[in-house]
C-alpha cells in the first residue's frame, strides 16, 4: 500500500499523491515512521482555520530546531463554500514551552491589521 510521507495515511493501490498534502506518495517498505510518532508525545500548540498559516509556522519552527507536525481535518475530496475545519498545530512535549515563546515572537513582529489600512 502507498503512503504519505508526511501525514503517514495509507492509500489503496493505483493512489500517487496525498489529497490532503499534496504530496507523492512512497511504497510502504521506503516508508520511515517519524520517532517517537504517537499522540501522546505530541501537544497542540495552534489551533487556526487557514493551512497556509499553520504551515508557515510549522516552516518557522523547523528552522528553530523544533519537530513539528501537522495535522489537518479538512477534506478537500468535497468543495463546500465555508470551512468550518480546523488545523492543528504539533511539537513533542518536551518541546511545547520553547514553541509557544517562538509562535509568541514571531506574532510580536506582525504588524497590527489595523496599522496596515
């Protein structure tokens, strides 16, 4: 069976890309379980509607040093106007304080929506 390297879901044969990553998937013995990859060594530590965003400080914290994971329940199999889905943000546990102080910074240097009109 495929999978995808990125969110571990297993497809049905004939599948070759992730609808929900995007990505290619790999033949199950290329596939590389991630370490310690089991929920109870994960921790939530942002929660938003919009996958772009989610995914840029996933990037962010990766270039810190810090493992990141997302995961997303949005189905893009069905287009419906509105997205009510939310998209979790993931690091170790031992990791939850360094990201939440990094996630902290890097939104102290947006500017303020109201700043920009």
């Amino acid at each position: 069976m495929p999978i995808c390297p990125n969110c571990g879901y297993e497809y049905v044969s004939g599948i070759t890309y992730c609808r929900d990553c995007g990505v290619h998937l790999v033949a199950e013995n290329y596939y590389v379980k991630p370490e310690n990859w089991s929920e109870e060594n994960w921790e939530v530590v942002y929660t938003s509607s919009q996958e772009f965003e989610v995914e840029m400080l996933k990037d962010n914290l990766e270039g810190a040093g810090i493992p990141a994971a997302i995961l997303s329940q949005k189905d893009r199999n069905f287009p419906a106007p509105g997205d009510f889905s939310i998209v979790k943000l993931l690091v170790h546990k031992e990791d939850v304080q360094s990201a939440l102080n990094f996630i902290e910074q890097i939104k102290n240097q947006l500017p303020d929506e109201e700043e920009e009109k």
